[in-house]
C-alpha cells in the first residue's frame, strides 16, 4: 500500500501539544451563551441581520427570528468594511438596541469587536464576543478577549488553514478562556460562482483535532440568499454544532449582505427542514428559552 | 441595497445559451445506466475499488458492496498516476474481469477511459464511461465519448470553475450525446489537510445551471478515509443526485488510494446512515438490480 | 533556529530519485530545436501568433518577429478552447502554413500537439511539439511524444505544482526522450485582475531542481498586453532560459488572445529592452538562423 | 475579435473614484521617509532582521547592511507570530534599540506596529511604520495610522486581490495620511514548495492603477534564502521601487524567519547584482545618507 502524508490530521506538532487539542483535552467543551450550550447534543441556530440598522429593522427581524426558533441573536454595531466609505456600523447605539432586545425576547446577543479598545465596552452589553474572519490573526485583539469572560465567537480567516485556524483559538485560550466556538465560513478559491467556498470538510477536521465546537456560516461562505438552505442542511448532516445565519425582515433594502440574507418565510422553512435533518442524525435543533422578565 | 455581480450565477453568457443550460432545456435529464436512473427520485450509490488489481480482490469487494446496496459498480482499469513508475492499471484484462462481475451481480460498471484511441475499446466493457478530472479539458477525448453512445461520467477538474466544468460537458453534448452525469470530486486550494476541498456547494450550483445529474466523490474529495461519511451524509442533503466512492476488501493492502477506500464494514455503516438521510429530505436510495441469469 | 519544511526544495523524494532531477544529471541539458539551442548561455526568443489564421496573418506576423530578433516561430493549427463553439485551429492547413514559412524564414517551428492520434502528423510538420497546460497531465499523450524524436515544449498546467510538473516530464523522458523544455505559463490563484499569476519563482526553483531548461510565457501568464514587456524583462532576470510570447499584426482582429498579444511595434521595443537586460546579467539574446534557401 | 473582461485592470469603479487612484491623482506619489524618497526614480533599498533580538544582533546588522547600501533598516519590536508560545518581540525595548543604532548609523527606521493602542508609541521611535500583512484588512489600525503623520508601508495580505489591497490603502488616505508605500510580500496559493507565491505582475498592475510607490519583499515571498536573490533582481526589472529584504548577522541563530534571511555576503554579492540591472532600466539604487551625529 502505497504512503500518504496527508493521512496525517494536520502537518506538525503544535495543535498536538496545544490547550486547543483533543490529545490535551479528549472530551467536547460545551459553551455555555448566556444559558444556550454550544457543543453538546442540540444544534444551535444563531440568526440575525447582518448589522444593525435601525430599531424597527433589529425588533422586528428578532422577534421573528425568535419565534422562528433561533435561539441566539446575531447584529453587528461594528462592521468591517472593505471600503471605508460604507456603512460602518451604528456603534454604541447598535449595542443598546441590541441589549434592549435581548431583554424583550430572552434571546443572547452576540455581535463583532473589532479594536482592542472596544472589548470592554462590546462585553459590558454583548452575551458573546464575535472575532470577524478578517481579524482571526489580530494577536492583540484575540488576546484581549482572551482575558474578557466572555465566550468567543472565532471565525476563519477566509485565508487561512486549519491549522492557523486552531492556533488562533489557541492564542485566546492561552489567556485563560476556553469558551471558544469556532466557526467555518468560507475560504478564498479560485471558484468566482460563489463568494467563498464554504468548507463543509472543516468540520470533521475539526471535531477530530479539538475539543471545541464548530459551527457553520452559510451567508457568508456562500453568498447568494438561495444557496443558504441546501448548505444549511448540508452543514447539520455533516456533524456541525451550529449555524450562524444572516436575516433580515426585508432583504431588499439591507444595508449590509442583503443579497444573502434570508427572508423571515425562508427562514421558517429552512428551519422545520432543518429539524428532519437533525432527526435523521439522533439530534435536535436547540429550542430557545424564555424572556425572563 | 447593495448591488453584487456574485449574485448572478455565473459570469458572461456562454452556460445561457448552450446545450447544457436549464434555459435551454428546463427538465432534468435522467441518465439511464444500463437500467440504473441517474437524476431522478433516487440516489445512486456508485461503489468499487479504486483500480482493477486482481479477481480476487474486485470480485470480493463488488459481491460486497452490491449486498451493502450499491448500485453501479465502480473500477479503474487505466489508471492515471502521477508518476509513471506507479503501477498503471490492468489494462484490457482488467475491462474482462470488470465484464465477468457485472454478468454475475448484474451491477452496471463505470470505469475511465484517458486515451482517444481506447474509447472503443473501453465502451465494448463498460456501461458508462469516466472521463477523469486531468482529463477535463482534454478536448478530443470529450468529443471521442460524445461519439460514443455510452453514458458519460465526466468529473471536475481540480482546477476547474463550475463554468468551464460545464463548457466540457458541452463538449460532449456537442457531439450529440447528452448522457452525462456530472461529478465535483474536490477541488485545489491552499488548504493541505484534506487532499483536495470538496466543494459541495457545486452541487446547488450547478443544479441550478443545468439539467444535468450532479453527484459527488467524497473518496478523492477529501482523501482520508475516516472523513467519507461525514462528507457522503453532507452530500445526500445538500442535494446529490448520487455518490461515488472507492471500497476496498483490504484497503491496507490496496495498490492505489487505500487510504481513502472504505472497508466493506465502513461501507455498510455509512448506507445505513445514507439512507436515513435520504429519507429525512424525501427521497431514497436507488435498489440495485438483479443479476439477469 | 526554527526548523521550517519549505526549506527542502520538494516534499517527497521522488523527483531526486528521478531521471528529471539534478541529482540524477548534475549538468545542464541543451535542447537543439533544428539548430537552435535552448538551455545554454544564449535566451531564445519564441514568437508568433496564437493561432495560424491565414496566410497573410502568419506570413507577415513571421517575418516581423524574425526582423526583431525572434529565433523560433509558434503558431498553433489545433487549439484547445474552452468553448466547442469557439474557432478550434486551421488544423493540417495551418501545419501546411507554418511548413512554408519556415522555409522562407528559417525560422524553426513549434506548434501543440492535443490527441495521441495527432502525434505522428504533426511531428512531420514541426520541429518541436507543445505539450498545452491543459494536457500536462494527459498521460497518453505525454507517453506517445515521449516516443517521438522532435524535442517537446511542456507547458506547466495552470494548477500544477513545481512536483507535479516534473513528473510531468518525467513521463517523457521515462519513453527515452529527454529533449525537453519547461514553460511557465501561470497559475490560478485568487487574484483576478490577471488572467493567471505568473510564477516566477518556479524558475529558480525549477532549475534547482532539474537540469532541464525553463523559459516562460507571459502572454497567458498575464492575459494583458501591457504587462507583457515588464514581465519578458523580469524573467530574464530571474534566469529563464527563454521566452515564449504571443505577437500579432493586427492584435485587434485576432481570432483568439487578441488582448494579450504583442504588436509588431511593442515586440520590437521589448526586444531591444531585453537585450539590456540580458547583458546585465552576462547572458545575450539568441540571434536567428539564416533560412537556408 | 474575442472580448475579454480581464482587459480592464480591476473590477468594479471603486479604486477609480478613490483617492488611491491614478485618475483622481495621475502623478506618481512620492514617500519621504526622513529623507529618503520612495517612488521616485531611484530604488530604495530596505534591509535588517526579521526581529531585534539583541543590541549586538541588531548593531552588527545593521552597520553592515548600511555598508552595503541599504538605505532604510527594518526591525520588528512587535512580532506576529501563529503560535502564542513563540517570540513575540523585544516590544519597547526593541524600539529603544532601534532608535539607537538609528543615531548611530543615520538609516530611517521602519517596524511594525499591530494594536491600535501601540500607533502613539511605536510612531514616537520609527520613522515609518509598517502594517503588517495579517492586519491588512484590521480597519481600526487602518484608520489610526491614517490619522498619524509618518509614512506607512502597507504590506498586502497573503489572500487579498489587488482591489482589496487598494481599498485598505484607502482607509489610511481617507484620514488623510497620503504618505503611503504599498509592498508586495507574496500571495498564498495551492503551490507549497515556496512559503508563498510572489506575485510580480502586482507591480505593473498596482503601478498602472494608483499612484503610490510599489516595493517587493522577496523574503516573506520565497520563504526560502537562496530564492531571494534572483527574485529581488526581477523586482527590479519589472519596475518596483525598492525592496524589504531580511538580512541576519547570523541566519542559523536566527530567533524567526533565518531561513529566509541572507547573511551579510549574500547581501553585498545581491547589492552590486541588483544595480546592473538597475542601470539596464535606466534607474540607481538610492544612496545611504550620512549619520547626522
């Protein structure tokens, strides 16, 4: 029989020896939102508009989402931009409203940080700390919320490799927060059909290399609003702990990704699909919990 | 709202207006396998050795997997290696030996065809023949099986777009025959721990694109045998109209990709969960013949 | 000190232990196509059209190239095109074309060669056969010309890595022919303001290597006529052995790569750059053969 | 003839009606970094360690690239590193260190800079400063460097197209900061026998659309020693403006990147290589100035 070098997880050995490996900790970390396990048996649906807009925009997706069965809430009130001259998020007003919503709904927020000198301020109104793709080797930043208490939303640089992916959770959990979800959302190809290729493969990888959970972004990984569904399904079948998941209640007139954001009708459907899926694999969609109020 | 030129499935006009496009011809082709439909209700379940390497060995492996519910049965009998000194495949005795099995389960074979001059040969054995991926955009091999009245098993080329992926298959169709089955087994990217990325997200593309039955090789998609029924499961929901994977009585002692073929155990596991997924999103895996004796 | 694997040249040991490698044959092998020489001190210059589209084209293409310095002339009569629908080449007429104006020029010719069944015909026409990137791995094909007594120009598929392009070659060499030229013609990455991106580093690294010789072609290595000269003068600095260049009378009119082709003007003014170049660095341009009438 | 979509140098109108564009500033930018022009007729020529690691590294470095012609020293305080138990820096003591051997020899200092709360620090000891190519897209960093007065040297991220590249020097200039020169510094692509691919054709490219200078650093580009001298002399040839090399007083004891540094004679042999290809454009390598002690 012939050899293969790539019959080997990862090429060397630091994921091996790391705080992030299987090898060190052989049992699944479950994150605990404000309530809501991540990395346990039920499969946890984060939804939400891209950034926050306006209260209307944010209240009304929630409250649907919500009743839709999300069971976190994601809006952005930083957003990275590739040109400086877009929508840049509506900042300390965006993380109000999404702090007055939560209260209405029950719902957990989690939304992005961007600057070392936001993690205070991002933590002292959000449930989960976002790091965006563009950001996963930012070491100050990851460090910096690596000393917050928060759990830790990593997305994948869209460049990077499993390996790098792995390394840098492992610079937040070397600050001493083991709260991480990692979160697959599409990598940079040569394919221009899609705006990334969502790299479905990333979670098997990863569920064997660490013991942390791995859930999937399906707006972003693929772009196009109709494509979400079927890669959703894809994502629950193949053993991801979660989805994140952009929607919007009129996609049309999104100041951010409305192209892939899902209408609240799509996200119904999607997420009664969604549920046969699990079943068919002995799990079950996380149900939200209940405004306390 | 944003406008954003990815939200058009693909650029420039060509897939329009060709013979491969769904605006052409609306309805999905079913591709008939010697009695076995591709592109209907029913997934197809494609099983085999990577290459023809003795009697013993293909006749074990295909009793095998037709008791396991494959369908159509897969085998190389000229074999594409990347160095000249691995060995090359059987040959003419390995299409015999391919013919011997297929009288006695009544699978129909799939096997790959590289050379203009062997087509004839090689559509005297088999019930459908596979164009390999280096073979992709090897033009006068794609007109030679448009010739032939064989079906056709044409896989993506590592380094291929889904547009010119479907350029080649017009190639074929050119010819007159639209008997193609399209297969996406993995493209190139940066990423080294799996061997190739599969992309499954071609397969809602293309769906879309085409009338043209899609399904996936998670075998050379990912290159590690423990990764295919995660990446199988993902495919069946992501909408696959089939699977094509390499099994191996023995794949410690296989001559060639051991370390991605299924063992006959592995195999039986994976239908078992193949099917249950299958039936979660309304459909069923495809029953295989009886041997006509 | 770090320990970092990219310091090996090549992962794999194959290529060291190969026929291909420096390992195998310290010294430099000189490719004589009709008497001009490519791997010695001298840089040949090939040039001409992309395809042999009429008499008038070629006739007065090739005498402009010759006039600049040109010492061998390409024109291809089967072209390998995405679209079936697209011009596919003047075939045997074309190879009857070039025949002609080699008499009158001199000039030696080198065209591709895409079916097995091709071989034979066109290596009665040509005095060197291209191997296009799209068939670097069409193993029949690089076994037939193998066979073949003409010396091959092997272009590296856009895909291919440095190994991969090697054993390439090593297939015809593995037939008894050594008499081989590798052509850096580009690779697909992300980037796509440029058709491909040409790697430059593969020369180094290819002569490291092997002792084959390596030129480049910057014509499909950008797909952009304005960056053609500034790329030609970075491959002489980087040590190329050669250049391979699309030139055409009236780029405007071109049946295909029109936008990437040289004008007979441009040509002219590169050409002169060069030879500044080429002095820098102690090498010098290949002078043309006499058409021996 | 064929029409081709790549003949216009970028997609989409956003760098046209930027402020890094030709068309809003059609003559060249030039970059004084403490009396050292970037972007003017002579190439500037950047050289140090990868990392202060100690004054007797960093003096015997640095006095011998100054010998040899550098114009401008570089030194990281702050490194990125992908594993957190890695040498991340000498921090503010690096940058003393760097101030010193300034006075001493009179060479500008360039370092790196990476947490939008180092920029006042940082900018208080170096002459310019350098994002990184893993903060390529880190937008804050972006914008605090814009609001600072030194220039900034802008490397591209491994995965950015030269669109993206543009876009985040335009989140520096939106603040104001115009002093900007953009580096080259290699692409990530499927070839894995250099550390990265260098993409030359980035210079003609970024050259033809923005008005800023264009420099390429050979040594995160190769990944490997012997790689950087032929590549540095085609940077020359295809038109940049200077060159960032890491240079190592002992490479073998290098704390990161010595495998990829030259030692001080591989500097002087490549130093009088790269002004005789200099000269065949018609351009010098820029003169050190002299210690204004």
């Amino acid at each position: 029989m012939e050899t293969n070098p790539s019959d080997k997880p990862v090429k060397g050995k630091s994921p091996i020896q790391s705080k992030v490996s299987r090898y060190t900790k052989p049992d699944d970390t479950l994150v605990n939102v404000s309530g809501i396990q991540i990395g346990g048996s039920d499969i946890v649906i984060i939804a939400g508009p891209c950034a926050v807009e306006s209260r209307e925009q944010l209240f009304s997706t929630s409250r649907s989402v919500k009743a839709g069965g999300a069971a976190i809430l994601r809006g952005g009130a930083f957003k990275p931009r590739s040109s400086p001259y877009n929508f840049q998020g509506m900042g300390e007003e965006g993380l109000k409203l999404l702090s007055e919503i939560r209260k209405e709904t029950g719902l957990p927020i989690v939304t992005e940080v961007m600057d070392t000198r936001q993690v205070e301020l991002v933590a002292s109104y959000a449930d989960m700390l976002q790091i965006g793709s563009r950001n996963m080797q930012n070491y100050p930043l990851l460090k910096e919320v690596g000393m917050s208490k928060k759990p830790v939303l990593l997305k994948r640089g869209m460049m990077a490799t499993v390996e790098e992916f792995l390394m840098a959770a492992e610079y937040i959990l070397s600050q001493g927060n083991g709260q991480i979800v990692l979160c697959e959302r599409g990598i940079r190809t040569f394919e221009t059909s899609t705006r990334n290729t969502l790299d479905l493969s990333a979670v098997p990888m990863l569920k064997r290399l660490t013991h942390l959970p791995v859930i999937i972004d399906p707006s972003h990984g693929t772009g196009l609003r109709w494509m979400v569904p079927p890669m959703a399904k894809a994502s629950i079948a193949v053993g991801a702990d979660g989805l994140i998941m952009e929607v919007h209640y009129k996609p049309e007139e999104a100041l951010c990704d409305g192209f892939q954001s899902l209408s609240l009708d799509e996200f119904d459907l999607l997420m009664a699909d969604m549920k046969k899926i699990a079943k068919a694999i002995g799990r079950e969609i996380a149900v939200p919990k209940h405004a306390t109020v």
